[in-house]
C-alpha cells in the first residue's frame, strides 16, 4: 500500500469529470458552416438528409443523422439514459421492455445457470476431492472440457434443448461449472488431515463429516472457485442474450446496435456494468459470511 | 492383563527409492495399566508420534496387534481420544462449538440443554469462562491448546493420547498449562499415553517413561520409573532426590542415541533388537547411577 494521502473519493470524482470533459470534446461537432460549399453541394446534402434547411433559409446539421454521425457524446447517452430510465417498468410490446424488467431477465437467468451449476460442481467436487483415484480418472476429461468457450456449447445445447431460453441458462451453467468443480476438488483433497481425524476419532456420520467438517473446511477455497466462475459466467450471459435473441441487458445492447442508436448501445453497456456490481457485491456477501481465518 | 496392551507392534513406510521397506519400528511391546500415565521420550522421526497414531486408529501398523480393556482396536473411536499437537481445533467454529462437537458425537442420546451443561463444565474446567464464543484464531497458543484438552477430557475416552501437546507453546504457559493438566489428570485419573521430547514435562507428568533409540528400527530400550511421588508441582519436584537422577539418565540416553545419528541408508539393524527393555528404577536399584 503506498503512502498516498487524501480523500480516493474526491479522486474518483475528479478523474470522472476529466472523463466526461474530455469525452465531451472529443465528440462535439461545431455548426454547418454552408461557407466554401456551392448550392449544388448543398442540395446534394441536404438530399441525402446530412442538413436540413431551417426556417430562416439557413442550414443545420440533420439532428435525426446526428445519433449515427461519429460517437454520441455523454449529453446524448443521458439524454437517452434519462428516457430509459423513465420507462423502466414499462412494457411497450413483446421484445419492447423497460429496462427494470431486463435487468431482472438477466440477473434471475445469470442466478439460475450459476446457482445450479455451484450446486453440481461442488458436489462433483467434494466427490472428486475425497477420492484420489476418481480424481486422477476425471481429471483428463475435466482438463478438455474446462478451456471449451461457454459460447461453443450454444448451437449443440440449442439444438438438443430446442428452448432459446434454457439454453442461455445453460450457456451460463456449463460457464460457472468448471472453476469451481476444479477448485473444490482441490480444497477438499488439500484440506488439514488434521480435520479429517478429529472427525474420525469422533467418529461422525457420512453427513455430519461433510457438513461439520469437510465444506466448512474447504469453504474459503470453495469461495475462490465460485469467484472464478462467477465472472466467467457474468462474461457469458450477454453474448449468450446477444445470439439467442433472449430479452435481458445483452440483448438491449444488441437491439439498440440493429436500431442505430449508439447513445443506446453505450447506455447498455454501462447498464452491464452495474448489474456486475450488482451481482458482485452480493456475492461477497455471501462469501464473509463461510470464509474464516486459519 | 493390562488395560492398554500394545501388543508386537512394528511399523514399515515404503521406501523412498520404491524398492523395500523402511522399518519405522520394531517389536514395540508396551503394557499400560488402567489410570497410568505413561510417556514415551526419544529424537525426532524415531516412530513415537506413528506410534501414537496407531494406538489412536488414525495409521495401520504392519504387525501386532492392540487390545483396550481386553478387546482389539480397530481404527479410530471415541475411546481413544487424541490432543494433537497442531491443536486441530476446527477455525471456523467457535471455542463452544469445537467442544459441543466432541460431546455431542461421544453423547448422542443427551438433550440440547445437558450437552450444553458438559461442554460449559469443561470450558469453565480450563479457565476459558468468557471466551467460549471466540474463534481459534482470537487465542493464543496456550489457549488453543486448553480448548484441545478441554475437548479431550469432555468426552471422557478410556485412553487420552498427547502428542506433544505443549510442543507449540511458549515456554512460560507451557509450565502453567502442565499444571493445570495435572490437576485435571488428578480428578479423573485417565490413562494417559503421550509423546514428547521435552525430558522435563515427562518427569512432571508420568509414571513411567519409555525411551526410544532412533529409527529406523527404533524399539523401546528402556522403561524409567518416576519414583516421584503424587502430587506433584513444578516447584516441588525440583527438590525430590531422584528428579535429577532421572533427568540425567534420560538426556544421558538421548545424547548417547543422537550420536548414532540415523544412518541414512538404514544401516545395520540394532544386534539387541529383541531385547526385553532395561527397567531403570532409581528407588530399587541405585546402581544404574552413570
């Protein structure tokens, strides 16, 4: 830690404003200046809907084509963020949702896959940790399946589930599985012997050795692997929305992009974002909460 | 026959270069009788703490056999019960909960407020009144190792095992806790088995002292007596005739083993591996003075 002083607050809002300054600038275009430009160039431009011809015979910049025109600056993202936000709870049509309603899709699909693939991959985990042999026997297999994108499985899971919905579920479970199905095998099989025989000596039921000793145990290395695969899974819910057409925050990006409307694109982003705050946040929750110190 | 009988008792490891085995030790025949406390002393890595083990049912043995209260052991069991030197208390439960285990795994018929009552005796037992929703970590060495002994006596087992108990523990607590170890020896009178290397606490705590020669192929060479009377305290025992004798004799023992040295290549084994022990008893015979 170094031995810096000051409020990291006042930092962050300052770096912020430099940001948003220069982003600002980056992004202005100064009025249509008509000068040095013959009429024919003119009603060409205006023809191609570039300008349009104001009340007073002037031109202006056609502000329809201004959204496609280089990057929105950060005005148009909160102006479009503003509306966003205005119409989060409303339904507009069937692919027409406010933003509120597509947080909620991908935070409650990303729940499911990951939920679900924690439960098997620990499971498998504690199996695989307390047998060495089966370890050894799996661990090939697992070492092949483990690089293989999320992405990868999508067509084939398409196509045997037939359900654009449950496959982007499973496109986030088989992302969440095998971080923590390696980690907890390893915590498990590295847990103190020590544990291990006070539980033998005490001689405690199959179930009473798993719950009191072993995931208690291997918890905090438990926690690292579910870390790993939470971010791996939060990269692969939007693109899985993105190709499946299903209605959450990727899709938005994604529809916004067909739309034209970059203003849209980046307000979507930043939407993501804070869904992975969201998200994370919780989960160190959760995590405090079974992690202890040696 | 003996409450404890380590019956023949010989340990071999799979030797490092994969050929062969090691003989960790041979022929270990021990006799404990109910209520004794007995120590076995000798260098790192001769076997004792294997031994241990194996009483505790935690490692196999390779030949022999063990017999408690006239029947054979096999594996671990709640008659056996172990105080490790590394304290193995679970970190991530709390003083109350560690002994609450133990308890309610030797007691499983008793209700929720009884089991609370036993548990609470024995933390108040070891001084620990105040602290029982602290975790491990929150304590020192001394105390870790009190929550141990508090666990082992709560379950009451037919054997303690102490492997080098208060080996981790700073030298000023480790007096005070061997006090207190043998005041609450005192009111239950356990048969105790322990491992050590610190001559000075088996001279404090045991009845008898058996000296191990160094592995491989350890064996048991001979069996000290304390002829120090009950009770005993640190202070008092300082001045009784023989605490010295004894001492003498046994680090004697321990320097004229170290020089063997163990032979990395195993060697030859010991020429008087069968045996019997040498029994040194300073109140019978006092020709063993060296």
């Amino acid at each position: 830690m170094g031995g810096g002083k000051g409020n990291p607050w006042l930092i962050s809002g300052f770096l912020l404003v430099v940001f948003l300054l220069a982003w600002h600038f980056f992004t202005l275009r100064g009025a249509f200046d008509p000068r040095g430009l013959t009429e024919e160039q003119l009603q060409m431009m205006e023809f191609n809907g570039d300008i349009v011809r104001t009340a007073d015979g002037g031109y202006v910049w056609n502000p329809e084509k201004e959204k496609v025109k280089g990057v929105p600056g950060p005005l148009a993202v909160m102006e479009k963020a503003w509306t966003e936000l205005g119409e989060a709870f409303v339904k507009k049509g069937t692919n027409d949702h406010g933003i509120a309603y597509l947080v909620l899709y991908t935070v409650s699909r990303f729940a499911a896959g990951f939920l679900a693939a924690s439960v098997v991959a620990i499971m498998l985990g504690v199996l695989l940790g307390l047998n060495k042999v089966l370890f050894q026997a799996v661990n090939p297999f697992i070492q092949i399946l483990k690089p293989i994108s999320p992405l990868a499985w999508m067509p084939l899971l398409l196509y045997t589930v037939k359900d654009p919905k449950w496959t982007a579920v499973l496109v986030v479970f088989m992302a969440a599985l095998w971080p923590t199905l390696a980690t907890t095998a390893f915590g498990v099989n590295s847990l103190r012997k020590d544990y291990l025989h006070v539980a033998a000596i005490l001689q405690l039921s199959w179930v009473k050795r798993l719950y009191k000793v072993i995931l208690p145990g291997a918890a905090p290395t438990i926690v690292n692997g579910l870390r790993i695969s939470f971010g791996s899974a939060l990269v692969a819910v939007v693109p899985a929305e993105m190709l499946l057409g299903e209605l959450g925050v990727g899709y938005l990006s994604w529809i916004e992009w067909n739309n034209l409307d970059i203003s849209g694109v980046i307000f979507a982003i930043l939407v993501v974002g804070v869904v992975g705050v969201i998200l994370d946040s919780g989960f160190n929750k959760l995590a405090g909460l079974v992690t202890y110190q040696e | 026959m003996a409450f404890l009988e380590i019956d023949h008792v010989s340990k071999y490891f799979p030797s490092h270069t994969g050929d062969g085995q090691v003989c960790i030790f041979n022929d270990v025949t021990i006799k404990i009788d109910k209520g004794e406390f007995v120590t076995t002393i000798g260098h790192s890595g001769c076997g004792k703490t294997t031994l241990l083990n194996i009483i505790a049912g935690l490692e196999t043995m390779s030949e022999g056999g063990i017999i408690l209260s006239g029947k054979e052991v096999c594996g671990p069991g709640l008659d056996r019960m172990v105080v490790f030197q590394t304290f193995s208390l679970m970190p991530w439960m709390t003083v109350f909960q560690n002994i609450r285990l133990a308890v309610k795994a030797a007691y499983p018929d008793w209700d929720r407020e009884k089991i609370a009552a036993h548990v609470q005796k024995y933390v108040d037992l070891v001084g620990l009144r105040g602290s029982e929703t602290k975790r491990p970590t929150a304590l020192s060495g001394g105390m870790k190792q009190r929550v141990g002994l508090a666990r082992a006596f709560s379950i009451e087992p037919k054997v303690l095992l102490l492997d080098e108990p208060f080996a981790q523990i700073d030298a000023l607590t480790r007096g005070v806790i061997q006090e207190e170890l043998i005041q609450m020896w005192n009111t239950t009178r356990n048969t105790v088995f322990m491992v050590t290397h610190d001559v000075d606490e088996a001279i404090l705590l045991s009845d008898r002292i058996l000296l191990m020669t160094n592995g491989p192929s350890a064996r048991i060479a001979e069996i000290v007596d304390v002829t120090i009377p009950r009770p005993r305290s640190r202070e008092s025992i300082i001045e009784h005739p023989h605490y010295y004798k004894i001492r003498n004799h046994i680090i004697h023992f321990l320097v004229r083993h170290a020089k063997h040295g163990p032979s990395g290549d195993g060697g030859p084994p010991d020429q008087s591996v069968s045996e019997a022990p040498l029994q040194v008893n300073f109140e019978r015979d006092l020709s063993v003075l060296r």
